[in-house]
C-alpha cells in the first residue's frame, strides 16, 4: 500500500513555497496584464533571491549538478503548489525557481555540457526544443523529414520545425534531424544547434490559444560540427531518458495546482452568490460539480503520486506517469470548466484568471504527448506490444 | 506580420463608434507615417482598441462629446502627444501574443523599438530573434 501520508520536510518545503506563490507572486499579479508570462525583472531577481536563500533554486537539477536534492515525490507535490496563481501552468512561479536543462543533456559529453549543460543550469543560456514538423508530432519517427548529411566533419542540415517554444529568444536548441532514411527510429540523431548558426531562421511567430506563441523554423544548409551530436549517430530516441519520463509527473501535477485553485475559487463564490433566495452551494446542481471537482482533482493526485513514488523506488513507472498525464490534465480541464460554470458570467471575463487556464488546460491535452499518445504507451504495456508497432 | 492595414489619419471623418471596444493590438504613427508606438488594447482596457485610441490622440480632435477614456488608463505619453497623426489595428483575441510578435517584427528590422514604447513603463517580456529582416527594414514603417 503506498503511503501518500507527507513528511516534516515535506511540509516545510511546501509551506515556503506555498507561501511565496500567495504573498509575493499572486500580489504581483495584479498589475500585470492578464495574459502576461514574465515580471518585471527587478522583482524576478529579487524573488529568485528569496528562492535561492530557501535552497529551493534549480529544484530539477541533480545533485551531482548543483541542485538541492529534491525527490521525484517532493517535486510533484511542490509543483501543485507552484502553479496556484493566474500564469502558473506555462509559467509556474514566473521561473524564480530556475529553468532546469532539458534532461537530454545529462547525457551529453563533457566538452557539450561545458557549451550548454552548464550555462543553463547557471541561468546565463537557455534551449528550445526542436522535434515536431509539419508533418507531425505524434509519430515523429516516421514524421522527421529535415534531414542531415555528413560533409567531412560537418553535417548539413535542412528542412524545418514547426512549434518550437521558446526558439526565438533561445541560444541554442536540441534539434532532431534524420541522418539515415533508410532506418526508422534509428535514423534519427539529435543535434545541439546554435540559434546564430548561419542558416537558422525563425519563419515566424506562431499565435496559439495560450499568450506563450511557439514558432516556425527554416534550416537551409546549417552546417553543425560533428562535436555537437548529442548522443549516438541514430541514436536521437535513445536520449529520452529516465530523468526526462520523471519530469512529465511534475509537470502533470501543475495541472492540478491550478484546478485546486479554480475549484477553491468556485467554492467559495457558491457559499456567497445567492439565486431564488438561497447561495449557490446550497443546490444540488451546483454540489455535484463541487463534488465531481473534488473526484477529478483527488483521482489526479493519486495518479501523480503513485507515478512519482515508483519512479523514487526505481520501479518502472511508464505506464503510471502516461496515465498521470492524461488523468491530471483531462481532470484538470473540467474542474475548471465547471468552476467557470459556477461563476457564471464572470466565469467568462478576464477579471478572474479561469478563462485563461481554459484557454491553457486546452493546450495542455496536445503538448507533451497528446492524450492519445498517452494512451498509446498505455496500450503497448498492457498488451506487450513492442513500440513502434 | 506587422498589421497589414493601411494607416488611417485620426480626423473628425473617423465614425468612433466603429472603432472596437475589443481587445487587440495597435500602431501609432507620425505626420510621416513612422511608427512611433506598437500597443495593445488589453484584457484590463476599459474601453478595448477604441478607448486605447482615444488616449493616444486625446487632446487632437473633437470627440463631439464622446469620452472613452478611463481614469484607470492614465496619460497617453509624450512622444504620442505630440506626434500621433495616424493609426492602424487589429481586433486580436490574443493581443499579449500578438503585440510581441509586432515589436519583435518591429525590433528585428530597424534594431531598435519605436520611441513610444522605449519611453513607456510597461516591461516587455524579452524579446526574440527571426534571423531575417523584411523589407520594410530601415523604412521605420
Ligand atoms: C503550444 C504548443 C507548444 C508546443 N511546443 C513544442 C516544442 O517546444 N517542441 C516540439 O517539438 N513540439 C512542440 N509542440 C508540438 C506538439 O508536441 C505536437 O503538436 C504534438 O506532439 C502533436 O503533434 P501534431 O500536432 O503534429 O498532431 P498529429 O501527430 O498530426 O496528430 C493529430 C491528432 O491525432 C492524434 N493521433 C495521432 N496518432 C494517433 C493514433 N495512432 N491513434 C489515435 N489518435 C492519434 C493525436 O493525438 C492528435 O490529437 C507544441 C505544440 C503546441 C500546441
């Protein structure tokens, strides 16, 4: 039987983090523009400062690197907490708690994680993530079309990628080429790519429902040394490590945080609103969606923790952290869904933060592995079916 | 990329209750049709795209008695004051997006933001990079 009871540690860790979201971020909040995804950065460097002195700066980043040591179990109940405010599902906390390195470059060599692991995890670089084409993202394997040819101790790239977040403004990205297309999977390769190579262009902004847009590339004859292969030649897939399955649990749960706030919101405002005499939470109608709010939120968590209590075990988890992500997200949706409901027609306005978490929880069931890819994995474990079938 | 309108001087031919009370993002120009500011009509707009205008050009024109403009919109500033002349936009849901795809245009092509928005208090997030310049490049249009 899991014990989901938490720890003193725990619960100081929470509490501080808890309490910065409440009484530092949610005040910022209020002058910022409704769809805003960063602050003003002197009070960025002023709470990443607080956060540093907590011990909680760069939470994702191992210890052997730097980081505070938080397990996967602690950092899926601190990520709960640290989407509880209006841009906390793309932008929890507003990044005061550091951006930890995408995990494929803890595999990267000793000279590349001088050239990039390291400048992220010191803040002074950051990556984007260059997978998807407009031929698709679901199956990237069979969809990669921009291709790479070996030129003496170069490779040649081109082709394109289609929404990469973050890339205008990144330094470099981890970009997935085919270099044999003759192969499937095994002819895809990673490349770290930077943003100023000659031949690199963002085509455009790409507009989306959430504020964060992604973009549009064009690669035409970059020519990448071989030293930035990241990985194996072909062996691109082989890169998504245990560390990178790990982080989708947290990152199911920062769903959850906003729906626990939605729902807290809604509940209060159906104590106070009355209609025909009587408040809103004393109707049925409006009781069962409180209740089935509370159903989707506790189902969510528990898929989160037991996902995150086998990875900390070592246990396979795959199976668990694809049915997190899709519980905690799709739940996560109708809890604010029917939170807005409540609210009526200020459930509607941009007074309250809901419209924009039902714009972003939206999002959230395509990003990171649709919820039928999800499924997907799901099926291939529960019926031994070899990936790629 | 940029909006794709023609400029329209700000006049008394302007019928303002066609101008929306939407969200979006807007430019101001000069007499001479450079941008001098790149806004947004925000979800806090009271008045949407309409009451955004209305500040910029707020002591130009008679408004036959209309008012749009909100004590929660403070003062339009200095530079617009002075030199707006013409306007163009864009009814945009997603305005906070948008509006840093334009200054992004903008800031890619002539290296610098318009003066409008170098002196206003509003931070923007950092902006990107295209890698490309387009061809109103240097025509500060
Ligand atoms: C806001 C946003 C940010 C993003 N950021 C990035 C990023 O930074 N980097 C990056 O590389 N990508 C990014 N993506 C891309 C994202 O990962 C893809 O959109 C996603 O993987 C789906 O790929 P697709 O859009 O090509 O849909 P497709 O692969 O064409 O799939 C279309 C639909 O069919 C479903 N489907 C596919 N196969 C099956 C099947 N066998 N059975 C049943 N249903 C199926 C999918 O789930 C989906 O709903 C982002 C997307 C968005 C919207």
């Amino acid at each position: 039987m899991v014990d989901f009871r938490i720890s003193d540690e725990q619960k100081l860790i929470i509490d501080n983090v808890r309490r910065l979201i409440r009484e530092e971020i949610r005040p910022l909040e209020e002058d910022l523009d409704p769809d805003a995804f960063s602050l003003p950065p002197s009070e960025k460097d002023r709470l990443v400062s607080m956060v540093k002195e907590m011990g909680l700066y760069q939470m994702d980043v191992p210890t052997e690197y730097g980081g505070p040591g938080i397990d996967i179990v602690t950092r899926t109940l601190v990520a709960e907490e640290l989407s509880q405010h209006r841009a906390g599902l793309y932008a929890p906390a507003y990044g005061v708690f550091g951006h930890g390195p995408p995990g494929q470059l803890y595999n990267a060599t000793d000279e590349q994680k001088e050239k990039y692991l390291w400048p992220v995890i010191r803040g002074e670089k950051s990556a984007f993530f260059g997978l998807s084409e407009p031929s698709g993202g679901s199956d990237p394997a069979r969809a990669i079309k921009t291709r790479g040819i070996k030129d003496g101790d170069d490779w040649v790239i081109n082709g394109g990628k289609l929404w990469n977040s973050g890339a205008d403004t990144a330094d470099f990205g981890i970009v997935y080429v085919r270099t044999d297309p003759s192969k499937g999977r095994e002819g895809i390769s990673a490349f770290l790519i930077d943003t100023e190579t000659p031949g690199f262009r963002v085509e455009r902004l790409v507009q989306v429902l959430r504020a964060h847009y992604t973009t549009e590339l064009s690669f035409t004859d970059m020519r990448i040394p071989s030293q930035n292969l990241l990985g194996k030649e072909g062996g691109g897939f082989a890169l998504a490590n245990e560390y990178l399955s790990m982080q989708r649990i947290p990152y199911s749960a920062t769903g959850l945080g906003v729906a626990i706030l939605a729902h807290e919101m809604a509940m209060d405002w159906a104590k106070q609103r009355e209609t025909f005499g009587q408040p809103l939470a004393n109707r049925q109608a409006i009781q069962w969606m409180l209740v089935d709010n509370e159903i989707d939120i506790r189902t969510g968590r528990w898929a989160c923790l037991q996902a995150a209590d086998l990875a900390h075990r070592g246990e396979p988890f795959r199976f668990e952290s694809s049915m997190a992500k899709l519980v905690a997200t799709e739940g996560a949706g109708r809890v604010v869904d029917r939170s807005m409901q409540i609210f009526g027609g200020l459930g509607m306005s941009k007074d309250l933060p809901l419209e924009r978490w039902y714009r972003e929880l939206r999002i959230r069931r395509i990003g990171e592995g649709p919820s039928e890819v999800q499924r997907i994995v799901m099926a291939r474990d529960l019926l031994n079916i070899r990936s790629g079938s | 990329m940029r909006i794709r309108k023609p400029w329209t001087p700000w006049d008394n031919s302007i019928d303002y209750k066609t101008l929306p009370g939407a969200m979006g993002v807007f430019e101001i120009a000069d007499s001479k049709q450079k941008t001098i500011y790149i806004g947004k009509a925000s979800g806090k707009s009271p008045f949407g795209l309409r009451g955004e205008l209305f500040l910029c050009f707020g002591d130009k024109s008679d408004f036959d008695g209309q008012n749009w403009i909100h004590p929660r919109m403070g003062q339009p500033l200095p530079v617009i004051r002075e030199h707006a002349a013409y306007f163009r936009y864009e009814v945009n849901h997603m305005y906070y997006s948008r509006w840093i795809e334009i200054l992004t245009r903008f800031n890619e092509d002539h290296g610098r933001l318009p003066t409008g928005n170098l002196e206003d208090s509003e931070v923007i997030p950092k902006l990107g990079r295209y890698h490309w310049k387009t061809k109103e490049s240097g025509t500060e249009n």
